[in-house]
C-alpha cells in the first residue's frame, strides 16, 4: 500500500496540532515540576503520633514540654513554646533571654495549653514534647487544624538524649543540636578517661530527690534514671536493678520504705545523691541523710558520698553543668 502525502487541508493543521502537543508537553512539565517542588517543600516524619507530612524547612514553631529547651539551644525558629521554669536556672544567659522573650502558649503541663494563643502564633509546625500520658490532656484534633503536630516526648528519664536529636529533626535545627551534643561528648570523654582508674571496679548507688516522706520512703535510682544518666556518660558504675519493673520510669528506680536502706545500698561502695537546681539538699534527700540507717552504710562510713547538682538536665548544653558537678565531686576519689 502506498503511503499518500497528507492532504492540503491536513498538511495545515500539522504546524497547529504540533504547536498544541508541544505546548501540552510542556505544561505537562511544568505540572511535574510544580508537583516535584512541592514534594520537596515537605517531608514525612515519623513521630510518636505517626507520619506525619511535616514542611521540610519550618520557619514557624510553636515547642512545648521538653521540645522547649532543646529547640532554643539548637536556635530553632520559635513563635511560641511552653512554661519551662523548670530548666531556667541551667540555661544560657542568651538561651534565657530567648526563653523570656518568646510567647508562652501553654503552661508547664499539657492540660494548660491556650489553642487560641497557640492559632495566633500561626505555626507551620507544632512539637509536643510531653509523654504518652499527659496526651490525653491535650485536644489533638484543635491542634491538627492550626497545623501539622509530632509528638516527640520521653518515655524514660534518659530518654532526652534520643528524642532531643529527634525534636531538632524536626524542626530543621540539627546543626544547633549537633553542636551542643558534640560538645557535651568531648567533655563527658574527658572526665571518663580522668576518672577511669579511680572508678575501675567502684559500685554506685544513688539516693533521688522524690522520695515520700510522708509515706516513709526514699527514692533508690539505677543506671538510666534522672540522676545517674549523666554520670554513666563518664564510667560510672550504678549497680542492681529496680525489685519489679512497672514501666517507664519505674523501670530504673524505686521508692522501698527507709527500714530498707541498709538492703538497698548497703552494698555500694559509693553513692551519689541528688541536689536540688539551686544547690540545696531537698527535703526528700534530707529525710535520708537524717536516718541512723544511712550512718551507718559502709559507703557514708568511708566517706564516699557525693552530692550532684543540675541532675534534672535534659538537654546536652545544660548536662554540661552536671558534668562539672561531678568533676567537682570525683576529684575526692582521686
């Protein structure tokens, strides 16, 4: 069969029907262009609370909880955050002055958030720092729809370590982490190879600083928990384990009755006790230090008794005061 050239009327419409292919062609591009743009304007996240398509820069945070402290170190792009007098005293002058000028949205706890103060902000992305618990307090749908949530709180005591580095992910502020945790490391390295033979075979244990009084009961922590996660950075050894593991926290420490002081720490060789953030000796602490019982301890007889400030540290900048505090201590061991 012969192949006819196309008609008149036909070869006329070849240069529009081109023009008009061409030009879908590049829409075409331009769609999946704008389509590849703005995928790359977002990203998914995976956060306690599930993925979540979070923006991939955020120029707009609003932090709560523990995400507070950690995202004004890492100089994150805040609008609003949460109360956290709590951590105050172990901040920075200029990461003070930061906290002090930022809006407060909420209080120190979930149940005292304002969503109206939090819509004003007008945040493209809100980190709620709190654990699992707490979030029954908050109207996550409200929060959703003034924009996208992750939830990156702590499970255990020394989990700010973890989610810290997850919280500045988040936010787009991983170079401000990452320059506060590497500073923390190269100081924790230099206390653990100072103390290293003067720890070698030393058993720890370590009085907290919510023990009940009124219930007669002392707080026993072990490796993990809120006073010994920053020691065991450097080699310090906290022995024994929690009598019955309850989740979370109560997995690494425990609240015996003070008849059971000679049981609990009768063994250690040294023990460590938690101050408050002002230095003081709190009144749980205090209860302890009264008791005939610890007198007589064979770790408090031989002197080996060791006092450590800023143990509510949860971000690397402020463990580096607990880090001191403990170099000022472990000098005595030398």
């Amino acid at each position: 069969m012969s192949m006819r050239p196309p008609t008149r009327g036909l070869r006329r419409a070849i240069p529009t029907l081109v023009a008009i292919a061409f030009g879908l062609s590049l829409a075409g591009c331009s769609d999946a262009e704008s389509a590849e743009k703005s995928d790359a304007s977002t990203r998914v996240f995976t956060a306690d609370n599930g993925d979540i398509t979070i923006p991939a820069d955020p120029d707009r945070i609003v932090a709560t909880g523990y995400a507070v402290p950690v995202l004004i170190e890492a100089d994150a792009d805040l609008v609003g955050i949460s109360e956290w007098s709590r951590g105050v005293a172990m901040m920075t002058e200029a990461d003070r002055a930061t906290y002090e000028e930022l809006p407060k949205v909420a209080g120190e706890v979930a149940a005292e958030t304002n969503y109206e103060a939090v819509a004003q902000a007008d945040p493209d992305l809100i980190v709620i720092g709190v654990p699992q618990p707490a979030l029954v307090d908050l109207d996550m749908e409200k929060l959703e729809s003034i924009a996208p949530v992750v939830v990156i709180g702590p499970s255990m005591p020394d989990s700010w370590k973890t989610i810290s580095e997850k919280q500045a992910d988040a936010a787009g502020a991983t170079d401000g982490f990452e320059q506060a945790r590497a500073a923390y490391l190269a100081r924790a390295q230099e206390l653990e190879e100072k103390y290293a033979d003067a720890l070698a075979g030393v058993e720890f244990g370590h009085v907290g600083a919510y023990g009940d009084v009124a219930a007669g009961q002392f707080h026993r922590e072990f490796a993990g928990s809120w006073g010994t996660n920053v020691a065991t950075d450097i080699g310090v050894t906290y022995y024994g384990e929690v009598a019955k593991k309850g989740g979370g926290s109560e997995d690494v420490s425990e609240y015996p009755a003070i008849e059971e002081l000679p049981e609990s720490l009768g063994d250690a060789d040294a023990i460590t006790y938690s101050l408050d953030i002002s230095g003081e000796v709190s009144e749980a602490v205090q209860y302890v230090l009264d008791s005939k019982l610890w007198k007589n301890l064979p770790a408090v007889r031989a002197g080996n008794v060791f006092p450590i400030r800023y143990t509510e540290a949860a971000t690397y900048t402020s463990a580096l005061m607990t880090l001191d505090s403990l170099d000022a201590q472990l000098e005595k061991l030398k």
